[in-house]
C-alpha cells in the first residue's frame, strides 16, 4: 500500500470531470469584459466613430497608440463633426491591454474583443493599421492571418465601456449611456446592482460602519495615537520651556 500512496491523488483525479479543452481546437469561455484585440468601431449607419482626437494616444501609458486627425471632406464626411481618424496605428509590441484607451475615448470608438491568441512572424504585422483595425461592413473584426478566430471572440466587444459608463453609478442601471454600433445596434445595459433600491447616502453610512466594527480598524486607531504620541513627546523635547534662541 506504502508504493501506492504516492498515487492516491493521481487515481482521484481520473474519476473526476475533465477541465482540459482541446486548444487550438477550442477556448475556454471568458469574462465578458476580457482585454483582447482592438477594434474601431462605426455607427450604425457605417460613419467612423473615430474622431482623431488623439485621447487614447495620449492617455496610453505604454505610447503604443498612433493617431492623427483629418479634416472631413465636406462632400463625404466620413464621421460625424468637423475631424476623422486619418491615421491609426497599434503597435502590440507595446501594447499592455490596460484599456485606458477604451475609458479615455469620448466617442466609444475603441473597444476590445476577447481575442488574445495571436502572434507575428514578422514584426511589422505587430503594427496595426486602420485598415486592421475598422471593422467591416458587419460589425466583425477583420480577420488577420496570425489570429486564431474560433467565433464569439468579438460579439461584446464595449462590454468594458458598458460596465464604467458612466463611471459605474448604480444609479444608472438600465438606462442607455451609449450610442449603437454597426451590425449590433444599440446594446443592452450591463446589470448589476439594483438602481431602485439603492441610496448612496446609507451606502456610504453601512460601509462606515463596518469599518468601525472592524477588528483591523481598532488596530489602525491605536497604531495612530501611539504614533501621535510618539512625535508630541518628541516635540516637547526638542523645544524645551522658555526656548528661544540664547
């Protein structure tokens, strides 16, 4: 028996359900709000939503984000307002995923699917072009050569932008703070907390609360008034009765 203990975990685990997916075959299903490839995205009518304001360039901690504006054409605009994303470029050499850029952007214009399975042969095609970028005339992802699409990857791709719009108030449950996109419309509001029944005043008041009946609060209160005492007793000492300067 002594030789076979050694497998007793082993043995348990033969009887009990696989978790192994066969990748590349298939995925795991992922949080709705995984950081994956970008994509920029257009309204409903097909007009850019880009409007070259340079914001996730600017806000992106990595500078793996290129931007430049253009004026539109006044005879074929091709986003609504006075400018258009002429030139946009990522380099996902640099790229961290943080998504700072899908908070920063005014316009909801770039957002990120759930696709993170992709790799380059070249280093140029680790720079993408709003070529890549802009989605087609369905709403999808374009397609890369060095991307494994198994579908699904960018059907909730401003689940993020949904879940901080506006700046995750509760008070905003159900209503839409976003515009429509091409080839989904105008997407469902994100759930959560439950807006009828919350009150940020008695919200603020309970976690108050908790943290006075904490254990760890009475703790930082002592540490606190040691340290109080602590430096009055030094600065009695350092000034002693009827100081000054002999």
């Amino acid at each position: 028996m002594g030789a076979l203990s050694g497998f007793r975990i082993t043995i348990q685990q033969m009887f009990r359900p696989r978790l192994t997916t066969e990748f590349p075959k298939e995925k795991q299903d992922k949080p709705p709000r995984v950081h994956g490839r970008h994509v920029l995205n257009r309204y409903e009518d097909g007009m850019e939503k880009c409007i070259g304001c340079e914001l996730c360039a600017g806000v992106c901690p990595a500078r793996c984000i290129y931007v430049r504006g253009a004026d539109n054409p006044p005879d074929a605009p091709v986003s609504p307002g006075e400018r258009y994303g002429f030139v946009y470029e990522i380099n996902y050499l640099r790229c961290i995923h943080c998504d700072m850029c899908v908070e920063a952007c005014p316009t909801e214009a770039i957002t990120e699917t759930k696709l993170f399975e992709f790799s380059f042969v070249d280093r140029e095609d680790a720079i993408y072009t709003k070529r890549e970028l802009l989605v087609d005339d369905d709403g999808r992802a374009r397609r890369q050569p060095w991307e494994l699409w198994l579908g699904g990857e960018d059907d909730e791709t401003s689940a993020w932008m949904r879940a901080t719009a506006p700046s995750g108030n509760a008070a905003y449950e159900g209503k839409v703070a976003w515009s429509g996109e091409l080839g989904f419309g105008v997407r469902a509001p994100e759930l959560g907390q439950t807006a009828a029944s919350w009150d940020e005043g008695k919200a603020v008041e309970d976690l108050q609360t908790v943290r006075l009946e904490s254990p760890e609060h009475d703790e930082r209160d002592r540490a606190r008034e040691a340290h109080a005492d602590t430096e009055d007793d030094t600065d009695d000492g350092a000034h002693p009765a009827g100081g000054g300067h002999g």
